[in-house]
C-alpha cells in the first residue's frame, strides 16, 4: 500500500486514447487524478497539507471520482 498508482493510471489512459480511441474515457481519468492529487496524495510524493493516503485508498478516491 506505499506504491504510487499514478504512472499505472496514466499508462491506462493513455491505452484507451491511443489503442482504443476512447478519448472521452481518458479524459476522465486524467480529470479525476489531477482533482484527488489537490487533496490528497502517496508518501513518494506527498505535500504538507494534504491527507497521506495508500495505494488503495488513492486508487478508491480517483474511481469515486469517474
């Protein structure tokens, strides 16, 4: 539960746009990560300010957020 899952969300995304032209799909995944990193984020890359998470919990706040 330390690793960041940014890089792995991304790389789906990206999958989805360029693999499967579901540019709308993408979108919302880059949307909903760049909305949770404003309020919480991992360790690695963790800001005072900001509610530490894990892995998982991370990865549950981005889903909600799709």
């Amino acid at each position: 539960d330390l690793a960041n899952p940014i890089g792995m969300m991304l790389s789906a995304a990206m999958m989805l746009r360029h693999s499967f032209d579901l540019s709308v799909e993408a979108d919302l995944i880059e949307k909903s990560i760049r909305e949770t990193i404003l309020t919480c984020r991992t360790g690695d890359i963790f800001e005072d300010g900001l509610e530490p998470v894990g892995t998982l919990r991370f990865s549950e706040l981005v889903c909600e957020k799709i």
